[in-house]
C-alpha cells in the first residue's frame, strides 16, 4: 500500500517503536495517525513529532486492558487504510509461578484480547472500504523454544498463530495482515521487566546481545505497509548483529 494520503491508527505510540513507526509513517505522507496509549502526556509529544512531519495527529488515551471501552474505541475511530497494533507489556515481577489470575488476565487482555477485538472491528470497516493493512507486533520470542517471561512469550506466540491465520483475508476482502517480530530494542518496556526496574535476566540479555533502534523496527513496519506483494500472513524479524540490521523473512502458506 502506498502510504500517501492514508489514515492510520497506531497503538502503544507513546513511545519506543509506536511512537517511531508513527513518526515514519507521518514522513511518508500519511494523511492522519490516531495515537493511543494509556500515557497521555507522552502521546502528545508523539503528536507534536507526527505533525511536524506534515500529518495530522489525533491524541486518544485508552486503556487496551479495558475491553470493552477498546470495541467502543475502535467501533467509533476503527475505520482507517492501516492499523498498526504495536502495544504490549510484559509480566514485570512476579514472574509466572508466583503471579495471581488477575495480573495474567491483564497480559492476556492488552496483549492478545484487544489486539484481536481491534483487528476484527478494523477488519470488518476495512472491508467496506475494499481494503487495508494490520500489522502486529510479535516477537522474535515467538520463535524461540522458551523465554524468561513466561506469560509474555505465551502472549506473544499466541499473536503470531492470530496474525498466519488472518492469512486468507488477502483474497476474501483484500485485508493483508503482517508480523513484525522485533528482537531486542532498547526502549522503556525493558524498564519495567523487574519490580522497579529492569530485572538481572534482562540486565544479562543485555549484556549479551545487540539492541536494535526503534526506528529499525519502523522501517521493517513500512515495508510490511508498503510491499503488497506479500501474502497475508507473512513475517519479519528484526535484529541486529555485528552493527547491521538483519530480516529474516517468514512467509505463511495461503489458506
Ligand atoms: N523492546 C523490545 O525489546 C521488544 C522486543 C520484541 C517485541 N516488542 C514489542 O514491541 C511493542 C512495543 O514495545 P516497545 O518496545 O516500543 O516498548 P514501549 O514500552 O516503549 O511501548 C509499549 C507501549 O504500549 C503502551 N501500553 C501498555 N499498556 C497499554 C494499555 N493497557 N493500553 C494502551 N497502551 C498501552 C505503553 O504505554 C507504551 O507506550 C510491544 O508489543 C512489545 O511487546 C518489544
């Protein structure tokens, strides 16, 4: 899809890779980007950067572990060309074998129940229109055989299996829906992987591993945008080693 001229809906922007990706989109001539997150003030700032660049901004504060104020939200804002549903949090401590219903139902809500609830709604309005692009913001800890955040990683494997099922949307409705599997980015979610602050397994993947710029992973999220001549369902992973931005492509059978 050309990005031109479109409109555009990106969660989590108030920072790290949706405030980026929301940016770019914005220097590629996007028409409007509504931002939303739970950080009001941040999301403003984002605005600020967005209009700069030429689009208009529209500023939303919503809760996406509220579910049904987020149908509500996306029924009312959800009729746009491109959905980036980029926002997500991790357990923070305690981890898994100590964390109560409560907290994992939280993970599970902002990770994967809204992010399905708004790709349905934006779905069923995008068909109307005769078409559209979702991207969602997986992991590359979707590939891996395990992860130090137990609920994290469940969440996030459960967004790629979504996102390869949306695979045949490309031809009923011409609705493509992609992944973007960031690797390691340094941005503030890493800060809140510990009690107050980041914990010492995030502390020593650190150590050992480059950490990607959001704007990598924005630039990742654009050709996702842009290069329709990938099928629905298809993949990117993002790292980066030795100093250089690495893709690994994965492409999902067509239903
Ligand atoms: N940073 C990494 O290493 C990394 C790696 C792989 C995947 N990711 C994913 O990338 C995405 C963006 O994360 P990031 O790294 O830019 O971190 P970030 O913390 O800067 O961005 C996440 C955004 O989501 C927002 N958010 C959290 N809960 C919300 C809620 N209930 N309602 C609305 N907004 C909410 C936060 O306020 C924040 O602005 C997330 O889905 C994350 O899981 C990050």
């Amino acid at each position: 899809m050309d990005i031109k001229g479109k409109t555009a809906i990106v969660t989590g922007s108030a920072g790290g890779i949706g405030r980026a990706a929301a940016v770019m989109l914005a220097a590629r001539g996007a028409a409007e980007i509504a931002l939303v997150d739970v950080k009001e003030a941040a999301l403003a700032e984002t605005a600020r950067l967005v209009e700069a660049q030429g689009a208009r901004a529209t500023v939303h504060a919503l809760d996406l572990s509220d579910i049904a104020a987020t149908e509500a939200w996306f029924r009312a804002h959800g009729d746009v060309d491109i959905l980036y549903n980029n926002a997500g949090v991790v357990s923070g401590a305690p981890q898994f074998s100590d964390v109560d219903a409560a907290r994992v139902r939280w993970i599970i809500d902002v990770n994967v129940t809204a992010l399905i609830a708004a790709t349905q709604i934006a779905v069923q309005a995008m068909r109307r229109r005769g078409g559209g692009v979702i991207v969602n913001t997986v992991s590359t800890v979707a590939l891996g055989t395990g992860f130090y955040d137990a609920m994290y990683a469940t969440t996030k494997a459960a967004v790629m299996m979504f996102t390869r099922c949306c695979a045949g949307l490309k031809d009923e409705c011409n609705v493509r829906v992609a992944g973007m599997l960031p690797g390691l980015v340094d941005t503030p979610i890493l800060d809140t992987t510990g009690a107050g602050g980041k914990s010492e397994w995030m502390k020593t993947v650190l150590a050992n591993n480059e950490a990607c710029v959001p704007e990598d992973i924005a630039e990742a999220v654009m050709t996702l945008i842009e290069d329709d001549s990938l099928a629905g369902g298809d993949w990117v992973a993002v790292r980066r080693l030795g100093g250089k931005v690495e893709y690994q492509w994965g492409h999902a059978d067509t239903v």
